[in-house]
C-alpha cells in the first residue's frame, strides 16, 4: 500500500512538473532562431524542423481543461498557434509570404481529444472568444507587418507581463503604428478585428492606456498590411 502511495504521489509530481516545462522547448527554439525585434531565421530553423514538430506532438498530451486558468489556456493556444505557423512556414519554405499557401486558415494542422484544429480555428474559435484583444499582438503571422514574434515563450505566470510588453512594442513601433494626440494611422489589425477592441471610444482609451497620451479624437487611418515573410539570417 505504500509503495502504491509514493507511485502516485510521484505520478503527480511528474505530471505537474511537466505541465511547468511543456513550453520549453519552444521557448528554446525561439530564443535560438528569433531576434529581439521579431525577424525569424527560417533558414537556420529549417534544420531543426524535427524539433519543432516534437513540441507541437507533445502539446497534444496537455490539451487544456476547463479547471485551468484563463492564463494557462491563452499561453498554450498562443504558443500552438504561433508554433504551427512557424512549421507551416517551414514546410513550404523558401516561400515570400505566408499568403502562398493555399487555404491557410482552413488547413487543418493540429488534433487533440478527436478533433482537429486549423489556424483559423485556434484564432476565430478559441482565443478570439476569450475576451482578450491583446492576444492579437501575441500570435505571429510571419509576416512584416505582424506583431514582432516575441522571441520567448509565453507562461502562465508572467503572461500579463508579457501582454503588456508586446502591446507597448507593437504601439510604439513607427513602422506599424504612428499615434499623435491629433493623428492616428494604426495597423490593419485595428481595422480587421474592430469588433475585438470595441468602439472609436474604446479604443482611443486602449491606446490613451499604453502611450500614455492624451488623443484628442483624431480620425482613424491604417496602414497597408505587408505581407511579405518576417525574415532575416542571424548572426
């Protein structure tokens, strides 16, 4: 009976030890192969493809429950999404834009508990529903004009953090977002998911937030969204 007792007892700490480490790998890989301003080196990483595919199969093993923390389930759908579409890349590579790929968001790319799950899914399905417009600054579509891929995992306990980090860089980035009390020309993003951010008000208040400006209303413009691949050989 006791022997049967220290078995389980060191089942579970296993398990929760593993729960702990489940992004490790992945958040090796990115700080290899990513750079501190998001640009990916696809050509370098393509050798280790054999790597990723092994984090994205062992993910299937700790599918989210509904007992876990909201943080918990945003930071493994994050690091899902943002992992299949590295190895979408990658098995398509050398390619210009992530958009060569036909029926990206349809592509089923993912199954866990008999059911399969495409980008598309993950995004509008899962992490759309969540309540959190932030996340649209955490997944990465490898392309320029996306948020930087931020070149560490995302964790459970420093997700609001890290939220907050990759909301303030994709903000002040000139490239992507200029923003003046009297001017706004924001990225596409704003345009395309304006229901996630909310009213002209909502989201004056959301910015007036993070640069800590005060807007005068200005008229909203947005930049053309470049879709060419987030690319660069490091060094």
């Amino acid at each position: 009976m006791k022997l049967k007792l220290i078995f389980f007892f060191c089942l579970f700490f296993l398990s929760l030890n593993a729960q702990k480490n489940i992004h490790h790998r992945w958040n090796q890989m990115l700080n290899k192969f990513v750079s501190e301003n998001g640009q990916v080196n696809y050509k370098a990483w393509i050798f280790e493809q054999d790597n990723l595919n092994t984090y994205v199969t062992t993910l299937k093993g700790f599918h989210p429950k509904d007992k876990d923390s909201k943080n918990q389930k945003l930071a493994f759908w994050i690091n899902l999404h943002n992992a299949l579409t590295v190895q979408l890349i990658l098995k398509n590579y050398p390619i210009k834009s992530i958009h060569n790929i036909n029926s990206l968001q349809e592509i089923k790319c993912f199954s866990s508990l008999n059911k399969e799950y495409s980008l598309g899914d993950i995004k509008n399905k899962i992490l759309r529903k969540m309540n959190e417009p932030r996340v649209h600054f955490a997944i990465n579509f490898t392309s320029k004009s996306s948020p930087r891929l931020l070149n560490q995992a995302f964790q459970e306990k420093n997700l609001e953090n890290q939220l907050i980090k990759i909301t303030n860089d994709f903000l002040k980035d000139s490239t992507k977002n200029k923003i003046s009390p009297n001017q706004l020309k924001l990225s596409e993003i704003f345009k395309r998911f304006k229901n996630d951010f909310g009213t002209k008000d909502q989201v004056y208040l959301f910015i007036q937030n993070y640069t800590g400006l005060i807007l005068n209303k200005p008229k909203i413009n947005y930049f053309i969204y470049n879709w060419d691949l987030n690319e660069s050989v490091l060094k």
